[in-house]
C-alpha cells in the first residue's frame, strides 16, 4: 500500500479530495478495493467464473455488477454450458440470498469503470481504466490509472456518485432472473433444472403453463389415438378379422387447466382449428387435430402401447393399428425377400464395395424400423443406467444422387403402409422438432438434406432432447437425418449414429428406377410383423434385454431379424449386419488410410509423439478435418499443418485392430520405423 492510499474505513487527511494510483502490478488494484463488505461496480469482467472468484476472494457480503464492454448475458450463459453445475448452484444462490446481483446493458455498450465500496457508513469510490477482468488482474503488462475518493455518508458527493451509478443501471436486465424463476416453477431437483436452464434460449422460461400445455396436447394425442384403439375389435365382415381401416369420427375432449395463461397458449396454438372450451373442457374433431398435426410438425400421429404389443396411427381419414402377431412362415418370408430386394437394389449403383454399402442401408433399415420406439427404449435404459445418454439420432451421409431420399421414402412407405415425403431441409429446425415433440406422437421426424452447424439452435436442441427435455412421461419422436457433409461438428459426434451411403446413382438407369419405382408401390405388412415382435422384446424382465439395452441399440433389432430368418427357413443374407457395421467397417480408418496412400498425410515417430504432415496445398480447415477421423481415445492436436498424436499407443492399437489391407499397412509401419528421429 503506497503512502497516499488511504486504509479501508479510513477518512485520508485530504477529506473528499480526490487521490490517484498508478496500477502498475496486480495488488495495487487489489489494495484499493480490499477490506470492504460490499461493492458496486460497472466493469468489465469477462466470465462468471472469475466474478465467483472475486466475490470469494475478497469475501463481499453483497456485490452488484453491471457488466461492461461487449459482454452479453449469452456469452456468460455459453460460459457456464462447459462448467461443473455445482459452480452454478454456487451462483445460483447466491442470488437468491440477495448476496449477488448482476445486471447487463441492454441495446448499448457501456465503457465506463466505476466502483463504490462500503464499510459501514464509509465509501470509497474508483473512477478510471482498471476492469475486474482476468487479464487486468494478472497481466504484469498492463498498466492502469484510477482516481479515487474516501467519503463518508452523508455526503452530496457521495449522493452524486450513487446517482450516476443508478443512471447506468438504466435500461439493463438481470442475469439468472430467468433461472431462479423456472426453479421456483418446477418441481424438480436443481440440477435437472440448471441443465434445463441451459439448454434454453436466453429468457426463456418454460414456465408451469407451457407444461400444462405440452400436457394437453399429449392427452389429444393419446385421445385421438384411442379412437383407433376403441375399433380395433370390430371385425371386417369378408375376412373375420380385425378391421383396420376405419373411418375416422368422433370428437376428443380434454380438461384443461382454468389458469387464463394455460387457456390462452392452448387456444393460440389450436387456433386454425377454432377449439371449443366450455367450463374448462376442450372439444376437437379427432380428424381435424389429426390433419393439424400432419401439416404443423410433418408427421402423422403414432403412440405405442407395450403390454398389448399395439402401435396406432392416426393420420386423416385413416387410422389404423400397426402392429400385428406373426400369421403363417410364407409372409414372414416374403417379407424378407422385399427388405432385400431393396437393400440389393443398391447394386445399381457405382460403390468401390457394395457388400459394405448394403450392410449399411440394412443398418440403418433396423434403425428405422425400430425408431419409433426410441421412447420406450429410453425408459427402460434409463433403469440400467440413470446417466444414459441417447438414443443415438440416425445420421445418413454420402454425395449427391446416394439413394438418401428415396432411402426415406422407402422407410416411410414400409411403416405407414402409404406414400409420405421426408421433411425438408427448411424445416430442420427449433420450432419444428419442438413441435413435434409437443404433440406426443412418436414417428420418426426424418429430415432430408440437412446440415447440423455448431452454434446454431439445432445444436442446442441435439444437446438437450434426450438428456435434458426427455420425460418419461411424455411420449417424444425420434430424429432422422440425412446430409451431404461427410464429417458432423465435434459435439455431435456422441450422438448421432453415422452411417455412410457412399454409392452414386446413374439418374438415367432405367432398370434401376423401375426397379425402386415397383419396390415403392408393393404393399408389404412387414413393419407390422416387427413392431409387434419388438414391443414383445420389451416388454419383458430388464435383467434379460440389460446387454440389448447398454452395448447395442440395435441389439434387438438384429435379434428380431435373425428370429424372422430361422423362423421362415431362409438363409440370412452375407451383408446382414449381425454387429454394428462400425465394427465391420471402420470408414474414419479407410479415410485415414487412403489419404497416406495418396500422399495428403505422412507422418514420423519422436519420442512417444507421432506428427502427421499434411501436404502444404491442404487447406488448415481440411487438417482439422482429418484429425477429427481419429477415434475419441487418440489425444491429438493440430499445429498449422501438423497433427500432433500424442496418445501413440491407443492410435497405434487403432490403426492395427481388424486390418482390412495388411500390406498397406506393413508398408507404412516400414516407412514409419524408417523415419524414426
């Protein structure tokens, strides 16, 4: 402390006469603010971590700060997306105690820097250059100036000051109001609600009504669905059977809450169908809600019921069960011979091995099929493991002209029985899929030629829809997307589950296309046949499916197929996947492999380090590219146009485990050892 810095609570000789400091080290600024139980400030203070560690380290028993400069409340809310949630709880409470305030501009940006401390009734007041940030505090370099004044209450200086400060508090919103609301509004734990919290978009607040809403809609959706349920013992009189077709009629009616908010968000989002509400009561035509559905979320109306082995859909005048016991071998077998005559149809097109494009459209076929049980898939994975994350999304990638769309359509005709289009890409969207996950229904949402960029609101949705938003008791559908982008964004890597269709089509084969075009338009009840047998698979002790349940969510998809195989007698095709097909094919690893075959990567052993050379006409982004082929237990980084693997045992282990071209590989370890500094 210099001779002129007066002591906290200490009047210095001068009276209210201003003082200066030249900070030229960390505690000179430390020794102006330290020894006081509160302080107001306008700074710059570039994360709430580090407002934490000043609020501790000082040991202020309230703080208020208007944080300066260009800092937004979605810059420190991003912030605390990659922190412990304790430190949130931490933050969290101390706003509810009144401990903590913080508040941002709104629309401007304000500079300035101004600090009032308190002790007692003395004040000390810091105008000048010095923020609370990081590199202020720490930076040897930095240099700062101050003036400051000692004052003590009352004082018309001191009443100027406080002024002045409310003047910049003008304008500004809370930081975490909106958090301490949604935790007031739910009856959750914190830490389901911190992750909620931020998984929102900054302000939002999922309040009790939006969860009254989302309640309402899904009781209209299992209404509507129980129309289908009420026919189905009715019998067509041709055949004695069950009839599934029947016209739909009726109305559904639901009660809502008589909260007026809950009445009128309901009302809003019904209000192309002009609902009735009388005494609390909601009144729909069945048909009409239905149609709704279709056209606002793209998807038909589809709920299962596990015990009775039943999948219902809804869908205009048709509404009908799709899930039905095995009847006689011949239709389980020509069942069979329809999935593979498509799978085999990929013959047509251009692939260096077609053996492996087949294995993956009949991966991705057991992925869909099994789609629209992702929710109760997830309810009885949550039992064997509470921190589960998934179910995987289905992510389908490969050039132009690959089958991708036709892929979908095939998918959508097999489960609906009729003619329905994916989703286009214009509606990859937050609205949209939340939406869809409103209504309750449980078909598949298949996205056609999307792309899943970081920083966008698809990326907080991929985030949070299974581990953040999921209920148990709210039934969610399932998202299905397929791209032109070879590699996803980093974050995206855990879940979504790849698979690639790297075949390309001649658009003017005419065997090929009157080959889909006849496969498109044959009926086929297969999808009936598994739905059935898949809900039997769940519905049974969870010791028996835990393994389905944890290593493969394809697991029971397979053991289905290869049931449906014994059981017509039919020799189970070479390109059937009977484990998942990144284990038959490693396609990062091929990547990997074709690029030092062509000499775009070479790379050289020092130490325990390995460095892959990329050749210098690559592009930087297209190095960080490669490098994200390596698998997640490879340490690695990149430096300009090297990659730096310093996991070299685990790449090691990677690059030898199930060698698909052991000469190459020889060659390389050769050339490897060769180059050995």
């Amino acid at each position: 402390m210099t001779k002129k810095q007066a002591r906290p609570g200490q009047l210095p000789r001068q009276g209210a006469q201003p003082q200066t400091l030249y900070l030229q080290k960390p505690k000179d600024f430390e020794g102006l603010i330290s020894g006081y139980k509160e302080i107001r400030a306008v700074s710059y203070v570039a994360s709430p971590t580090l407002m934490l560690s000043i609020f501790e380290k000082f040991q202020f028993e309230y703080m208020q700060l208007l944080v300066g400069e260009n800092i937004s409340v979605k810059h420190y809310k991003k912030d605390l997306e990659n922190k412990q949630i304790s430190l949130i709880q931490k933050l969290m409470h101390l706003v509810k105690e009144q401990k903590l305030t913080v508040f941002f501009p709104r629309g401007k940006t304000i500079h300035s820097k101004f600090y009032i401390l308190k002790n007692e009734d003395m004040y000390r007041v810091i105008v000048g250059s010095a923020n609370f940030s990081e590199p202020a505090a720490k930076a040897t370099k930095q240099h700062n100036y101050v003036v400051y004044w000692d004052l003590k209450s009352p004082d018309p200086l001191l009443e100027k000051f406080v002024q002045d400060y409310k003047e910049h508090l003008k304008n500004s919103r809370l930081f975490l109001d909106d958090l301490i609301k949604l935790a007031e509004n739910r009856d959750e734990d914190e830490e389901k609600v911190i992750r909620t919290w931020l998984s929102q978009d900054v302000g939002e607040v999922k309040d009790l009504a939006e969860s009254e809403t989302s309640r309402v809609f899904t009781d209209l959706t299992r209404q509507a669905l129980s129309t289908v349920d009420n026919n189905e013992h009715s019998e067509n009189p041709d055949t004695g059977e069950p009839d599934e077709e029947q016209p739909a009629s009726g109305e559904i009616r639901v009660i809502i809450p008589s909260d007026v908010k809950t009445q009128e968000g309901i009302e809003k989002k019904l209000q192309p169908l002009k609902p009735s509400i009388v005494k609390s009561e909601l009144r729909l035509s069945a048909r009409d809600f239905s149609d709704y559905v279709k056209r606002s979320c793209g998807v038909p109306l589809m709920g299962t019921h596990r015990s009775s082995r039943q999948v219902f859909l809804h869908m205009g005048d048709y509404r009908g069960v799709l899930s039905r016991p095995v009847h006689s071998r011949e239709e389980v077998r020509q069942g069979l011979e329809y999935i593979e005559e498509y799978v085999e149809s990929y013959g047509f097109g251009e692939s260096i091995d077609h053996k492996r494009i087949q294995a993956n459209v009949f991966e991705a076929l057991l992925y869909v099929l099994s789609a629209p049980f992702a929710h109760e898939f997830k309810k009885l994975k949550k039992q064997v493991d509470m921190y589960s994350r998934g179910p995987s999304y289905l992510y389908l990638y490969g050039p132009s002209f690959n089958g991708k769309t036709n892929f979908l359509r095939f998918c959508l005709k097999l489960m609906a029985g009729r003619h329905l289009e994916p989703i286009a890409q214009e509606y990859f969207n937050k609205t949209r899929i939340m939406s869809a996950k409103m209504f309750g229904t449980v078909f598949p949402l298949m996205f056609d030629d999307v792309n899943i960029g970081s920083g966008s609101n698809i990326e907080t949705v991929l985030k949070n829809y299974w581990e953040v938003w999921w209920n148990p008791g709210h039934p969610v559908p399932q998202i299905i997307m397929t791209t032109n982008r070879f590699n996803p964004p980093e974050w995206a890597n855990t879940r979504i589950k790849r698979i690639n269709f790297d075949v390309k089509f001649d658009q003017k084969n005419i065997q090929a296309s009157e080959t889909l075009n006849r496969i498109l338009n044959t009926d086929c009840d297969f999808f009936k046949l598994f739905a059935h047998s898949y809900l039997e698979k769940l519905d049974q002790p969870i010791d028996n499916i835990k393994e389905d349940l944890l290593v493969d969510e394809l697991s029971l998809s397979r053991k289905i197929f290869a049931d449906f195989y014994r059981f017509a007698e039919r020799s189970v095709p070479d390109y059937f996947p009977q484990v998942p097909v990144d284990k038959l094919y490693d396609i990062d690893k091929m990547e990997w492999q074709e690029l030092f075959a062509t000499k775009v990567l070479t790379q050289e052993e020092h130490g325990n380090k390995i460095f892959v050379h990329a050749d210098k006409t690559v592009h930087t982004y297209e190095v960080e590219r490669f490098m994200r082929l390596l698998p997640q237990g490879v340490k690695a980084k990149r430096k300009a146009h090297t990659i730096i693997i310093e996991g070299r045992d685990k790449y090691l282990e990677w690059i030898n485990a199930g060698k698909r071209d052991q000469g190459f590989w020889k060659n390389l370890m050769n050339r490897f050892k060769r180059t050995r500094l």
